[in-house]
C-alpha cells in the first residue's frame, strides 16, 4: 500500500476512475449533480406528501407532527424515514451514470463492479471494536442512560440496518464513487478529486439544529469525507468506505446516540444536556480526534493483512 500522507494518483486509483474517463467533461458531471439533486428533491417531496397524506388519513395533525419528528429525528420512524429519504438519491444517480456518463451504478464499486466484502466486514469490525473500546469511560462512569429497552428496540431493527445500509451506500456512491471518480478521470490535482467531494459532503450536513457549534459539524463532517476519500483513493475500491461508513452511523444513530441528533432509535443515550455549546464543542472534537487515531491505526492493520 502507498505510504504517502496525501493521497496520490497511483495506478489504483487510475483503475478504479478509467470507467469515468469516456465521458468525465466538467459539464457533464455538473449537469449530473444538478440532475442527481432535482431529481432527489422532487422525490423527497413527493415522499414526504405521501406520508403527510397517510398520516393525516389517519388521525387530523398527525402528518405534521410527523415531520416535526423527522426534524429532530427523534422517534424510530422519524429515523426511519430519515434513512429513506437519503436513499432517493439513488433513482437520480441510476438515471444521470445511464444516460448520461453510459455507465452502470456498479462501476462505482470497483473496477470489477463488485462490492469486496471482506474488507467491508473488516471495515465494520474495526468501527464497532474501536468505538467499544474509545466509549468505555462512557460506560465506566455512567455517563449514559437507556432510551429504549430491547423489547422495544429489537422489531426495528431490521428494517432500521437495511435502511441505514441503502443511507451509507447512497452516500458513498454518489461522493466517493460518483463524484471522486468524475472528477479524478478529468483534474489531476487532488485539490480537485479529493477535497471539494468532501467539501459538499460536510457542506450538506449543516443544519441550524446544531446551533452555535454547526460549523465545527460540517468541519467534522468534512474530516470525515476526507478519509474516506483517501481510503477509497488508496485502495482503488469503494467497499471499505462503505463498511467504515456503515460501522460509524450504527453506532451514533442505533447504539448510542447524542440527544436531539437523530437519536430517535439509538438504545443509549450520551448523559449531557445538548444545549450546553461548550461540552457538544468538547465532544465533536474528541470524537474527531479519535477518528483520526482509528484511520492511522486502520491503515496500519489493513497494511499488515496486505
């Protein structure tokens, strides 16, 4: 594997970008995210009409309750739906690599168009044995409380990792496949290829909802997008991305969850009061800081199984 501390163009990367290469003109790709968009918010209104609709069929003020719940993510169907709506990216991208990039949605994976799913397996069991070990000061001094009892937990679950596998994928196909790939096939500087991908993608995770420390998110949000990139780069595979990418968002949105942050389906909560600037300033760093400790360690042990 590359040592290099920034990712490169190696021959990897110029594998897993060739298919983009026919038709990877500015134009084309800007067209194609301004599609993929429309296409995603006609479908996430349309979505949202329908379960409006549904809910106030059933009970008058219901459906706008719903969406104050979906706001906050804080209710499992909110979450639910939330997972979903993410998804609808999906259709629009299918559509835009179709007709026009003339390419499948799989080219986005891998060279050979296949998800390699041990190293996603090996993804999610770093994710989860970091996340357990970096939590048990958490544990030890109880700063956490139970939300859900299990009874109430398990029957969402199912459908909760199935949707939250189409979120991290979607996610990750349109950013690090879709985007990264276009943009690679034509810029060489990684300025380009690298950074503005996970630019939007912290960009379009700002939300007022995170009030004085929204910034610091999207900044977090961004630190993020740029392993992932680098990893992707590095391996020349979508498929590890994905696994961290899953790993991460099971374990801040299913096991233990910030309040008020999509928290809705999370079996435990942080103890804190989410108002306080200063300890969610405090948290969003630390959990930063350790991201970057378990993307070296994580280099390191995927090295050493090289």
């Amino acid at each position: 594997m590359e040592t290099q501390m920034l990712p490169q163009k190696t021959a990897k990367l110029n594998d897993y970008t060739a298919c983009a290469g026919p038709y990877c003109e500015p134009w084309r790709t800007a067209l194609g995210v301004l599609l993929i968009a429309g296409i995603y918010a006609g479908g996430g209104y349309l979505l949202g009409m329908l379960v409006i609709y549904i809910a106030e069929s059933y009970q008058i003020g219901a459906g706008y309750v719903l969406v104050f719940e979906m706001a906050l993510g804080s209710t499992p169907r909110a979450v639910l739906i939330s997972l979903l709506l993410i998804a609808l990216i999906l259709p629009g991208l299918w559509l835009v690599l179709k007709y026009l990039h003339h390419r499948s949605v799989l080219s986005l994976i891998a060279p050979s168009g296949k998800v390699h799913w041990k190293n996603y397996r090996r993804a999610i069991y770093f994710i989860l044995a970091f996340s357990l070990l970096t939590s048990l000061p958490i544990y030890f001094n109880a700063e956490f409380t139970q939300q859900l009892s299990l009874a109430e937990w398990l029957p969402w679950l199912a459908p909760a990792l199935l949707l939250l596998f189409l979120q991290t994928t979607t996610e990750e196909l349109l950013f690090r496949g879709y985007l990264m790939q276009q943009l690679a096939a034509h810029f060489h500087s990684r300025w380009v290829w690298w950074v503005l991908p996970a630019v939007i993608f912290g960009a379009i995770h700002y939300s007022p909802l995170h009030g004085d420390n929204r910034w610091l998110v999207v900044g977090a949000t961004i630190l993020t997008g740029l392993i992932l990139g680098d990893i992707t780069a590095r391996f020349g595979d979508l498929s590890i991305a994905m696994g961290l990418h899953f790993a991460n968002n099971l374990t801040v949105i299913f096991l233990l969850g910030v309040p008020g942050q999509v928290s809705g389906l999370s079996l435990f909560l942080h103890d804190f009061n989410v108002q306080d600037t200063d300890a969610m300033r405090i948290g969003i760093l630390t959990s930063s800081g350790l991201m970057l400790a378990s993307y070296f360690v994580y280099l390191l042990v995927m090295r050493g199984r090289r």
